[in-house]
C-alpha cells in the first residue's frame, strides 16, 4: 500500500505543478518506483477517477502514455459532468465519492451534500438486487440537475 500511496502522492504532485494535466509512460513510472505497470493501473483506476475529479486517457504501444487531467470546474454548470458521468447504474460508495469531490470543489454546500448522502444510501432505497443501483443513479442525478437549475 506504500508504494500505491507515493505513486498517487507524485502525480497529484506532478498534476500541481503541470496546470492539471500530466502525460506520464506506464513503464517508465513504473520503473521510477521498481514496480510493475500493473501497480500504476491500479493507482490510476482507484484514486484517479471520475468521482474523484480526474480524467484518464490511455494510449498503448509505441509512444503510448497516459495523459490524467484534473477536472477544472467552473460553478454550477459545472455539476453537468457529473450528471453525465453519472449513468444508469451507481454504488453508494461511488455516489458518496461524487458528493465529496463536489462538496470538496465548493460546488454543493455541506448541508446539501447532507441530503444527497441521505438520498443515495441504502437505508433510504430499500429495494434488493440491480435495480438498487439504478434507482441510486436515477435519483442522484434527478437531485443533481434540480440543484443545476435553481444555481444556474
């Protein structure tokens, strides 16, 4: 866990001092930290992800690279990404990973993400199997445009 944590502790690093937008070679980060690529998909796949603020392009073969962008935000249209990044399906752990980011990001207040928390849990849907997950993403983004149109 040591290594994963100062892999993601030099992107993000890398990712201040580039403006948000790093291109990194798999193999030659892996090689920085003598581990091997497969550790750098699981830093990126965990801790860079959508919910999270980041965006992750991957290209292979010769030349290739990966090119991680922290997602810049600009008020309330800003929650419109996150309504399409959403989906038909969502966890609650994915769901709580959004709020925070976007509680993080100043986009939604505390109090806010508060009744988004209270919405998305599994105490509040009440109904077993797939359609859980689908019920979660339909409500969650249901309340994100409703707070889309009264900011915007």
């Amino acid at each position: 866990m040591e290594i994963s944590n100062s892999i993601y502790e030099f992107i993000l690093e890398l990712l201040n001092e580039t403006g948000g937008v790093a291109e990194i070679g798999r193999n030659d980060l892996a090689g920085q930290f003598s581990c091997v690529p497969s550790q750098i998909n699981y830093v990126l796949s965990t801790r860079f992800t959508p919910e999270r603020g980041f965006l992750v392009e991957s290209r292979r073969g010769g030349g290739g690279f990966i090119r991680i962008t922290k997602v810049a935000v600009d008020a309330p249209s800003s929650l419109l990404p996150v309504i399409n990044c959403i989906g038909d399906s969502i966890t609650v752990q994915t769901a709580l990973y959004f709020i925070g980011n976007l509680t993080m990001q100043k986009l939604i207040t505390e109090r806010e993400a508060a009744l988004l928390k209270a919405a998305v849990t599994d105490n509040t849907i009440a109904i077993a199997g797939i359609e859980k997950n689908r019920l979660r993403a339909s409500l969650f983004k249901n309340m994100l445009i409703s707070l889309h149109t009264v900011k915007h």
